[in-house]
C-alpha cells in the first residue's frame, strides 16, 4: 500500500469517525453554526431581558440553543434556501 492510499483511507476513517459522532454532520460546518448560534443566542438573550420574558426554565433555554445550531446548521450547509428577511 502506498502512502496516498494509506492516507486516502485514514482520511476516509476520520471522516466517517466525525460524522457519526455529530450525527452525519459536517463537523467543520457543525463548528461554524455553534459559534453563529452562540451570537445569535446572546441576542436571543437581550431580547428576552428586555421583553421581560427572561425566566425561562432550563430546558426551554437548552431547547431554544438547539434550536439555534439547528438552523446556522441548515443555512451554512445550503439545506435552508429560504430567503434571508427579518421576518423569516
């Protein structure tokens, strides 16, 4: 086996390790929509304080984060291709 076949298969192990870890995610992009969905959520954050509304119970905030990474997720990897607007 030559070395651009060994690598070729270790690359092809680590990304199957990856995407079976976050689910069949890209973990790049995965990455990408948890730090874009962290930003939003301090919005989110901002807004509920100043509505008042800022006592949600945990699982409501674990919900509203997943929620989030869900759909930075869907918008990076091209799945979402709604238009982007205020009211979307």
């Amino acid at each position: 086996m030559t070395a651009e076949q060994r690598i070729a298969e270790l690359e092809a192990k680590l990304a199957a390790v990856q995407s079976t870890e976050v689910g069949g995610k890209d973990p790049e992009l995965l990455a990408k929509a948890k730090t874009l969905a962290r930003m939003s959520w301090m919005d989110v954050a901002f807004i509920l304080e100043y509505l008042g509304m800022d006592t949600l119970g945990e699982a409501d905030v674990v919900d509203v984060q997943t929620q989030l990474v869900e759909r930075k997720y869907e918008y990076l990897s091209g799945a979402n291709k709604s238009a982007l607007s205020w009211r979307a």
